[in-house]
C-alpha cells in the first residue's frame, strides 16, 4: 500500500498516462469491438432485425458505429460517434489499475468487477436507447441526456470507491 498523497496521485497520474497510451494505440478499438460484442446479443433478444457495427472512417484508424435497424417501418442506418462513448472508460480502466497499488487485491479485484461491469451495463443500455433513436421520443431523450455523461457516471464510480475504502485518506504517522 501506497502511503502518502504525493505518491499516491503520481501513480496515479502515471498509471492514466500509460492507459490513455495504450487505448490510443489499439485499446479503444479492442474496446469498441467488445461492447458491440457484448450489446449484439442483447440486442438480438429485443428487435430481431437491428444489430451495430464498427467502420473506419479515415486512415488515421478511427472508427464510428453504424446501427442497423427500422426506422419508420424501413430498414435504415445511421452513425453515431464513439468518442464520448468510449473516452471515459479510460478513467475507469486508469482507476481500477491504481487501486491494485493503494488497496489489498481482494478488495482491487472485487472493485474491479463492480465497476467495469457496471459502467459496462450502462454503456450496453445507452447502444440499446441509440437503436430506437429514430422511433422513439422517449429513447431519443435517454440517449440525448446520456450521451455526454459517462465522464460524470466514471467519476462517480471512482469518489464511490474513495468514500468506501478511503484511498486517499490521511493516515496517521507512526
């Protein structure tokens, strides 16, 4: 266990530095094809005919989703960008890594699974309100009212995490 501040933020730090290298140089898209891989499925269950894809769309490898699926009875498709879908989970990712350092494993690895699975599920959720974009006024709200507030649900895991297992508290001297 870490045992001041200073080092604790500088690993921190690193630790982020090197994730957000890492997602830059193919992690994302690892990433991307996952969550598709994960949400296909469920979305198999719901609406028979609809399913997501990943397309590149320049040379610089950045790739968008392209939703299949009926809109206003005809099959259509439509993009949707995957940065601000996609970014935040550096922070988780950075986070859980860290917490392997400042906490005892069983604790890191337990955190690791609630956190990842649920942000995860939330993800999962939002593809699923970007399907019925077109049909739906109520999932076009969802999507709408998510769609830049992973960074929030990130943050959120992450001061969750502190007020339970006090990573960063101040300890005592002896």
């Amino acid at each position: 266990m870490l045992s001041t501040y200073i080092k604790k933020i500088l690993l921190l730090i690193l630790i982020s530095i090197i994730t957000f290298f890492f997602w830059e140089t193919g992690l994302e898209n690892i990433y991307e094809k996952a969550l598709i891989g994960i949400t296909n499925p469920v979305l198999k269950v719901i609406k028979k005919d609809t399913r997501i894809d990943l397309e590149k769309i320049d040379t610089k490898n950045t790739f968008q989703f392209r939703v299949y699926t009926r809109v206003q009875g005809r099959m259509g498709n439509y993009p949707q960008e995957t940065g601000g879908l996609m970014e935040p989970f550096v922070i988780i990712l950075s986070w859980q890594l860290f917490l392997f350092f400042a906490l005892n494993y069983k604790a890191a690895l337990k955190l690791l699974a609630i956190n990842t699975i649920t942000f995860i599920l939330i993800q999962v959720i939002f593809l699923i309100f970007l399907t019925g974009y077109y049909n739906s006024s109520f999932q076009q709200f969802l999507f709408d009212m998510m769609l830049d507030n992973f960074y929030i649900v990130a943050l959120i895991l992450v001061i969750k995490d502190d007020l339970l297992y006090h990573v960063f508290k101040k300890r005592k001297n002896t």
